[in-house]
C-alpha cells in the first residue's frame, strides 16, 4: 500500500510542476517598448515627445493609450485622415512649426478627449468645414503664425467646449467672418492680433450679447472701433495696442456702459489721436484697474489716465522720457503698480513719486540712470523695486532709506563695485536682493548688519576672491544663496556662520580648490539642501582616506554638484577619496560627471543610503564594480555617458532593482544581453545612444526585446546605427534580421514542454508498475561495475560458501546453519560479523565475500526481503551467475512466501535454475534431508546444470 501511495504523491508533484511550467511559458513577462522616432515620457500622463525629430508624417506607432503628445518642430506637411486613429483618451496635441498647408476631413475625428490643439507656427491657408470634426471637448486652439485668410461658416460649430482661440498673425480680412467664431457658447479668449482687420463693427459680429472676457486685437490696422450695442457685457480685457494706421483710428462706443467691466487696456503705440485716446479712456472708466500706454511718446494723455478712479496699474515704457517731473505723475495718486522702465531718463524729479502715496511696485530697470535716484527714497509703502539694466557705479547708504517695506529689490546688470555696510540698513522686510552680473570686488560688511528677513541673495557674476569670516553673520533667515560666476579662490574658516536657514548654496564656476572646502568652512550649515560646487579647482591626486571629509557637518544636504572642474580641460588624472561623501547620509542627487576619474572605490556610496539620481559621465571608466553599487539599492537614475565602458555586465550583480533612468550614451559598448536587462526589473527608460553596435547574432535578443516590450523604452532605438561589420555600416540596429539566429522561441517552449509533460508520464507509470524491475536493473549495473573489478583481480576462492541472511534471522544461522556446515560438514563460511574488514566500504565487503567464495547461499525471509544490503547481495551473487555461467547461488527460504511477494530477482532466479533451493519449513522433522541436500548443493560443480536434489519443495 505504501508504495501505491508513493507512487501517487510523485505523479500529483510531477503534474503540479508541468502546470507552473506552462503558466511560465505563457505568462511570463516582457519588459520593455519602444518608438521608431519618438521617446515616451512616463508619468501620470504618459507623453509622446516627436519634437525636432526632422519628421515629414505623423509617425504611425503612437500607443493609443497617450495623454499628450508633441510633434513640434518637425517638417510634417499634412494631417491625413488616418494619423491619429484610436487616440481616443489624448487630451493635448502639440504641432507648432512644421510645415502643415492641408488637413483631411475627420483627421481629428477619433480625438473625442482632446482638450488643447496647437497648429501655430505652420502654412494653413483655409479652415474647412469638417477640420474640428469630433473636437466636442476641445479648450483651447492655437492657429496663431499661419496664412489662413478664409475660414468656412462651419468649421467651429461642434466647438462646444471651446474657450480659447488664437488666430494671431493671419491674413483674416474681416470680422464677419468670424461671426460663428463669437457664437460659441464657451468662448472666453479670442486673439486676432496682427491680421489685416481694417474694422471692428458690433452688428456685424452679433446681434446679442457674447460671453468673451479677453479679446486681443492689437497690431490689426482698425480704422474704426464702433459698439453700437452692449454685445461685450462680460469683456474684462481689451488689447488695442499698435492698432490704427498714421492716426486714423476712430474710436465710436455709443455707451459708456458697453465697456463697463474692462479692467485692463493695452493702448500701447495706438494710432490715434489725443482726442480720440482721451475719448477711449473717458469710455473705460468704471473699472479701469491696468492701463498700458508704452510708445506713446504724449504726456498729455499721462494726466488724463490718472483720472481714472480704479487705476491701479499704469505701464509707460519706451516712451522716451527724459526728464520726469514732479508734474508728470502728480494726478496719480491711486496708483499702486508703475512701470517707466525703457526710457532714458536723465533728470528724475526727487519728488517724482511722491503724490503717489500707495506706490507699491515700480520699474525704473532699461533707464540709463548712473546712480541710485533721490525718488525711490521715503516711498514707505514701495514692495518692490527694480533698478536692473541700468549703470548704477555705486551705492550710498541713503539709496534706499525709510524704505521699510520693500520686499524685492534688483539690482543686477549694473556696475557696482563696492558695497557699503550701510547700504541696505533700512530694508528691514527685504525678502530678495539680486546683485548678480555687476563688479563687486569685496563683500565688505554689508551683510554684518541688518536684512534680518532675506531670503534670497543673487551675487552671480561678479569679481569676489574671498568670502571671508562671518561674511553673512545678519541673514539669519537666508534660505537661497548664489555666487556662481566670481572668482573665488579662498574660503575662510566659517564664511557661511550666521547662515542657519540656508538651503540652497552656489559656488558654481570659481576656482575653489580642494583646501577651501572643508568642515570649517561649512560649520553651522545643518539645513542646506543643496550645493553646487560645480567648474571649479577640487582635485585629487591620490586615492587615499581624507583626514577631515569635507561635508561631515551637512546633515541634511540632499544634492550635491562636483562635475566639470577646471583641470578637466588638461588630461590629467583625478580621484574621488572614498570618504569623500561621509556624512551625507540624506544625500539624494549627486553629479560627479567629467572629472577625469578611472576607478572608484566600492566604498564610495557607503554614507549615502538614500541616493536616488547618480551621474558619473565623462569620466574614464572601462570598467565599474557591481560592489559600487550595493549601498545605494534606493537608486531610480543612473547616467554613465561619453566614458570607455564596454560592457554592462557589472549590471548584474549590482542590485539596482530599483532603477528607473538608465543613461549610458556615447560609451564602447558593443552588445548587451538578456542578463544584464533583466537584473533591472524596474527599467523604464534606456538610454544607449551613440555606441558602436555589432549587428550580429549577439545583438538579436536585445533587437528583438527592444522593438517588442512594453515596460521600458529604449529612446530612439530605431536610430542605433550598426558600427560592425563594415558591410552594415550604413545600416540601423534594429533593422537587423534576427530569423537566423535563433529558432522560433514559441516551438521550442512547445517541444520543451510537450516532452517534459510525456517524460514525466512515462516516468510516473514506470515507477508505478515497474518501480522493482528498476531497482533490480540498477543493482545489476552495480553489481557489473564491481564484477569488472574483480575479474581484473583473480582473486581465488577463500572460502566455501558466502552466507546472505538479515540480522533477524541471525540466530537460526548461528545455532542452526552454522553448527551443521563448519561443525558437522567441515565447511568454511563468510559471515558478516565475523569476516567482513574493519573501515572499507560495505559494498566493497559483499563484493569481496561473494567473489571469495564458491557458493552464495542466501537465507531468505520477510525481512530479508525488505533489507536494502540483503537485496544488494543477492543481485550480486545474481549478476555472477548469469556473467560467470556458474551455479553459485543457493536459495534457503526459512519462511513460507506467497508467489506475489518474491521480488523480480526471486522469479528470475526460477526461471534459470527452477529446483535449486531449500525449504526449512517443509523439511519439517526430518532436518537430515534438509542438511544433506545442502552439503550436496554445496558439493556441485559451478558450471550450470539441472540439480534434482530438492524433491517435494520444489515450487511450481
């Protein structure tokens, strides 16, 4: 029974088994995908980027389950019918600059979630009516920078979604045209600025109210501007600016009313009158809030602006003033936004504001001015100043006095040198200060004292050498400092004390060196987020453990820029000391690229366990340790490009199952395998540009994977260019024909498992119907092995009879067998106990004792049976008489035993020698018989014949 039950266990596991290797085969799951000439960017939109990719058609693998996709800048000349079918989820598609002149009707059909179209930028002459077919939830539509001069009477009748249109820089002629344009129901902005509208008529655009906000009709030469009816109830921006020709705009808006919510006004180099602009702004004076009068060149008009009760804003550049008064701005007094910048003032009035009691922001960047005016000061309600662009030399410490409030001040692309201590004293709220692109020599102690509330300081190209000690002791609330572009060389000891808040620091593009950045220097920087000490002077010579790690104070520092020092120009070798990141234990982000290192040691990353973006490139790398890599098991990108790697082999061990940005451009990199994919099950993008391909067998997995997976993309592989052979130079990597090199893998999964399935079978029904015959064949092919030994030997015979029992039935062989044939016949037996050698192998023993022997007499029983070693012995003493030809074995069964139960030995020892054994059972009292029938046995010659020494035991 047990081995019925054996027998079933094995074959329910063996089909258990065949059933996970099938699901395997189907199942199992690629991991990648790519486009012909597009990249796919993955988020929670997922976006198709074509731009700038010399395309003349829409490229026809776009994957219908895109959110976006971008196909600007290319040389596509039209939209066929078929280009964007089963696109049924896009919501944005980006077309600008390319050279569209025709679209087929139902082109857009498909894109029924399309929410923003972009065509600007190309050659369309005319909208038919069927161009929007299917654009029901389109938002917004950018025709801007065409040729369209007819627009047919239907084309945006299903726009029923629409809020946005921009036919800017058109030939449309007239307004009436766009009549069904205006009738939309959800149009909120429309610009048609830069057309050839000569004329804007209310009755011909409607004939009832419109529901536009914004409209732009700026650069169109309008002759005349007439409302006769309230159609623009809602409009709240109204962009007039460089309309007219030679003074000739006339301005008709039969009610006041009409314009009553316009808030902004753009009359920027109008053509008009002073008549007819005082008309327009006496028309637009309820709600009035930003007005831009820029290029006007009229003084006049300034004072009848400021009329205007709600003006809060008022725009006047480029206006060529050179001289601003007192009186200019006088009737200004609600303004609280003013912008003058892009004059030339010589002669600004020191009471030029001062009317202006709620001034809040005002421009006086693009000026001229040589010094920091008398006007900008006691203006005690001023958020925000700008002075940039301009050839301010210095700054004196009553520049900016009573100034309390100012918040942001710039002074960048000026030509300060020097900076007093006293200078921004009186900026107590001051939250930005740009100083950047001037010529400041020295820091001085302007920043001892005061700005207690900075956030930001720009210092970016200018001529500092040294920060010294304590140089930012005051900005205490400083969180963004940048001073890239100086030429700073030395740091001292605490430059950065007082900086608690910073969390952004810039030294990008000085010559520091690798003494000035150490602890010292640092002390005190606890939430610095981020430093850039990028393109300056830090190298290393040796590859050995720094005494004092530069960043051991920087806690909190998330990313950390070295690429690109100096040297790098010279060819000259560089380290990266392993300790050199301790410290850095939230480090995130870190750029080492292009500093001429060759190794890096495996302890590099062993203080930064949270690296996620890693960018070693242009270094001289040919080979990298996978042992590099096992601290940072958190890493998401790697970028290793334009360095002398040739294999990504060291992928494999890496542990980088997280990565998901794999950048390896430029490289020596011949060929990649299935291993190396696969040790990166997280991949989603791959980056293997401009490597020297072989385009042959070893490459056909990677052909096959990159055109065929779903997970990763492998960005412009179709562009990989073949390096090898010379023959396919001119050739594409995935062009290559990969039939030959492999068998249909589909097949070979068939015939793997169809023959696993029938092996397993047969397996299962051998072991269950022949299991015993097994076992014997196997006994017999060790029982051969040991036959071939001994025969080399010739061994002679040392004793008579070899003496086969199970230990159970030792005491019959030892008070019966053994006192009869040694004591009584005078017969020398081989027993176990007795005879076998101490220490040598059993098998070795049995061998030795059988083949020392003449006979092999075996005393079976129930037990004797079921004993491994018995059976062992028996099949040798077996395998001897059917190789030798000789009568050696005696059977003596001590218990009676059902046909069923004899093992297949047993019946094939029957089948050739069918009288000779003993039966002690039915020798009953008469043991005489029994033992003379023995010693008769044991007298035989040992060539086979007939013995009919066993009368009446026999079996038949």
């Amino acid at each position: 029974m047990s081995g019925k039950g054996n027998g079933s266990s094995y074959s329910q596991l063996s089909f258990f088994l065949c059933i996970l290797l099938y699901c395997w085969v189907l199942f199992n799951p690629v991991n990648g995908y790519s486009m012909k000439h597009c990249r796919i960017r993955e988020s929670l939109n997922m976006s198709v980027l074509c731009d700038s990719r010399n395309l003349n058609a829409v490229p026809a693998d776009i994957p219908s389950l895109v959110r976006s996709v971008n196909i600007a800048k290319n040389n596509i000349s039209q939209i066929k019918s078929e280009d964007f079918k089963d696109l049924s989820i896009l919501k944005m598609l980006i077309m600008y600059s390319n050279r569209i002149s025709h679209v087929e009707n139902g082109s857009f059909s498909d894109l029924v979630a399309l929410e923003q179209l972009n065509l600007a930028f190309n050659k369309l002459t005319s909208l038919s009516d069927q161009m929007f077919k299917g654009l029901n939830n389109l938002v917004v539509l950018q025709l801007d920078n065409n040729h369209i001069s007819s627009i047919a009477s239907s084309s945006f009748q299903l726009l029923f979604s629409l809020k946005v249109l921009n036919l800017t820089s058109n030939k449309l002629h007239c307004l009436k045209e766009l009549q069904p344009i205006l009738q939309l129901p959800s149009l909120l902005k429309l610009f048609i600025g830069n057309n050839s509208l000569t004329s804007l008529q209310s009755q011909e655009i409607s004939n009832r109210s419109i529901g536009l906000t914004e409209l732009d009709l700026s650069r169109n030469p309008l002759e005349s501007f007439s409302v006769t009816a309230d159609i623009f109830p809602h409009l709240k921006k109204l962009d007039l600016s460089f309309c007219g020709i030679n003074e000739s705009m006339e301005w008709d808006v039969a009610d006041r009313y009409f314009l009553s919510n316009v808030s902004s006004l753009d009359l920027s180099g109008i053509h008009m009158s002073l008549q007819g602009m005082s008309s327009v702004l006496q028309s637009i004076n309820f709600s009035l809030a930003s007005l831009g009068l820029d290029k006007i060149g009229r003084d006049n008009l300034i004072n009848v602006a400021c009329h205007i009760p709600t003006l809060k804003t008022l725009r006047l550049q480029c206006n060529n003033f050179s001289t601003v008064s007192d009186k200019l701005l006088q009737s200004c007094t609600q303004v609280t936004d003013l912008d003058i910048s892009g004059n030339n003032i010589t002669d600004l009035s020191e009471d030029a504001f001062r009317s202006i009691k709620n001034l809040r922001t005002l421009r006086l960047d693009y000026d001229g001015l040589s010094s920091v005016p008398n006007a900008t000061r006691n203006l005690p309600t001023l958020k925000k100043l700008d002075l940039s662009h301009n050839i301010i030399k210095t700054l004196g410490c009553s520049d900016f006095s009573n100034l309390r409030r100012l918040v942001k001040l710039y002074l960048h692309n000026n030509l300060i040198s020097n900076l007093e201590c006293c200078v921004f004293q009186d900026l107590r709220a001051l939250n930005s200060l740009t100083l950047g692109r001037n010529k400041i020599l020295n820091l001085g102690d302007a920043f001892t004292k005061g700005l207690l509330n900075l956030k930001s300081l720009d210092l970016g190209f200018n001529k500092l050498t040294n920060i010294r000690t304590k140089s930012f002791k005051s900005l205490r609330s400083l969180e963004d400092l940048t001073l890239h572009d100086n030429q700073i060389k030395t740091l001292e000891d605490g430059a950065f004390v007082g900086l608690a808040k910073l969390k952004i620091l810039v030294l990008l593009n000085n010559v520091i060196g690798r003494n000035e950045i150490r602890g010292a220097v640092f002390k005190g920087l606890r939430r610095l987020k981020t430093l850039n000490l990028a393109s300056n002077a830090i190298r290393y010579e040796k590859d050995e453990l720094l005494q004092q790690p530069p960043f051991t104070d920087l806690s909190s520092l998330e990313n950390l820029y070295i690429f690109s020092q100096h040297y790098s120009k010279y060819k000259i070798q560089n380290y990266l000391p392993s300790n050199f990141l301790e410290g850095l234990k939230k480090l995130s982000e870190f750029q080492a690229g292009n500093l001429h290192i060759m190794f890096l040691h495996p302890n590099t990353f062993i203080h930064t366990p949270q690296m996620l973006s890693l960018d070693i490139s242009q270094n001289w790398f040919k080979a990298l340790s996978p042992k590099l890599f096992h601290p940072i098991p958190k890493l998401k990108r790697l970028t290793v490009s334009k360095t002398e790697l040739g294999s990504l082999d060291f992928l494999i061990e890496a542990n980088l199952t997280q990565v998901r940005f794999l950048k390896v451009r430029q490289n020596e990199i011949t060929w990649t395998n299935e291993t190396v994919v696969h040790s990166l099950p997280a991949l989603t993008l791959l980056d293997m540009q401009r490597n020297p391909f072989i385009c042959d067998c070893r490459n056909a997995w990677f052909v096959q994977w990159a055109e065929s997976n779903n997970q990763t993309q492998v960005a412009y592989a179709y562009d990989y260019p073949c390096s090898y052979p010379e023959d396919l130079k001119d050739s594409k990597l995935l062009d290559l024909d990969t039939h030959s090199c492999s068998v249909d893998i589909g097949f070979f999964y068939f015939i793997s498992t169809t023959s696993l399935v029938l092996l397993t079978l047969l397996g299962s029904f051998v072991y269950h119907l022949l299991r015993w015959q097994v076992v014997y064949a196997y006994y017999l092919f060790l029982a051969y092995l040991h036959d071939t030994k001994r025969k080399n030997r010739q061994t002679p015979h040392q004793y008579d009879a070899f003496i086969s029992y199970n230990t159970h039935d030792e005491s019959w062989v030892m008070r019966e067998l053994l006192p009869e044939l040694e004591g009584e016949q005078g017969w020398k037996l081989c027993l176990h106990h007795r005879d076998f050698q101490p220490g040598k192998p059993i098998i070795e023993n049995i061998t030795d004792a059988i083949y020392r022997s003449r006979k092999t007499i075996c005393v079976i029983t129930h037990r004797y049976l079921e004993s491994e070693w018995c059976s062992r012995e028996i099949q040798v003493a077996s395998f001897r008489l059917f190789d030798e030809q000789k009568d050696v074995l005696i059977l003596v069964f001590l218990e009676e035993i059902p046909e069923h139960q004899l093992s297949p030995y047993h019946r094939m020892r029957r089948l050739v020698k069918k009288r000779t054994y003993l039966s002690w059972p039915r020798a009953g009292e008469h043991t005489g018989v029994f033992w003379q029938k023995l010693q008769v046995a044991l007298e035989t010659r040992d060539w086979p014949e007939e013995n009919p020494i066993l009368t009446g035991v026999e079996r038949q």
